[in-house]
C-alpha cells in the first residue's frame, strides 16, 4: 500500500521551519505596531479568517481527512485556548501598556509551564536532557529579554493587565495539552481550520 507521505526536498522543510521561525518570533512586535491601527481583536479575526481560509483550501486541495464531528469542541476548544485565549490576551495586554518584550518573557516561560502540567495531566515526564534544555532555554530568554524589558518600562503597567498576560500564557499552555490528547491524531491541515 502506498504512503500517504508527501516526499519533501530538504530544503523546502528548512525554508519553510525558517519562515516559521520568523513568523513566530515577530509576534509580539506585530502586536505593537497594529495598536495605533487596529483593535487587536479585530486585527485577529482577520488574521484568523485568513488563516483558516487558506488551511481549508491546502486541506480540500491535499484531500485531507476532516475530523469526526464529535470531535469538532475538542478542536475548537484547543483553537480557542491557544489563539484565541493566547493572542487575544497578548494582545490585549500590548494594546494596555504591557511592553511586548516583557509579554515576549512571559511566553517563553510557557514551554516549562507546559512541560510542568503535563506531567499530571498527562502522565508525561521530560528526559533529564528535556529539562536541561527548558532550563537553559528560559534562562536564555530572561537574559535576553529581562535587561530590555526593565530598561524599556515607561511606566508602571496594572496589575490587571499583566493578570490577562499571565491567563494568555495558561491559556495556551492548557490549549498545547488538550492538542496532545486524541486531537493529535487528526490531520493537522484539518484541525487546524477548525
């Protein structure tokens, strides 16, 4: 029986990692620079829009196996936790006066967030190597971005704003767990147009 596998050049899959590495990591800053614009909501409903409009056409064109319909909440669900509650949040929080470096360092703790609940929730506990890399990796991150952070405050940022930063973060740490659970089977073309 044949692969359902496409053949991918090496090339192509660095490329594209690459672009989503750079997509990824501006983020925040794009967060920033649609403030004076746009309501970050409304700028994510676009963005969304978009997004899902384009992964149904890969997934219609792919001949992508669509999920079973009882499975649609768990999708949406997911969707909802790691965008939505995520960048909405994020955003939110941006267009507040959280500056997006110090949004930036919370988000990089998100992954030892994740890793820490997982193994709960889950049952999932990381390699020794999987710790020391999540270790180093934070501590990277708070090097980098902490020195920015405090030297770019302007001024003091409320309570409450840095509170919606922080559920952005649980939200998409919860959103990552829920897509490990029987959602992780489905065809990612799919799932991720839900």
């Amino acid at each position: 029986m044949p692969s359902s596998r496409l053949s991918v050049p090496a090339s192509a899959t660095w490329l594209s990692s690459l672009a989503f590495v750079l997509i990824w990591s501006t983020g925040f800053i794009v967060g920033r620079a649609i403030v004076p614009v746009a309501q970050p909501s409304l700028f994510l409903l676009a963005r969304f829009s978009l997004a899902a409009m384009l992964f149904a056409t890969v997934a219609v064109a792919g001949g992508a196996r669509w999920p079973p319909l009882r499975e649609l909440p768990r999708h949406l669900l997911a969707g909802a936790l790691l965008h939505g509650g995520y960048l909405g949040g994020s955003y939110w929080a941006i267009a507040h006066g959280l500056a997006p470096s110090a949004m930036a360092l919370l988000g990089a703790l998100q992954p030892l967030l994740t890793a820490l609940l997982a193994i709960p929730l889950l049952g999932e506990f990381p390699s020794r190597q999987g710790w020391g890399g999540l270790a180093l990796g934070s501590l990277g991150v708070i090097l980098v971005v902490a020195p920015a952070t405090l030297a770019s405050a302007p001024s003091p940022v409320s309570p409450w704003v840095v509170l919606v930063a922080v559920i952005s973060i649980l939200s998409i740490t919860m959103g990552t767990i829920l897509q490990k659970t029987s959602i992780a089977a489905a065809d990612l073309r799919t799932s991720m147009v839900w």
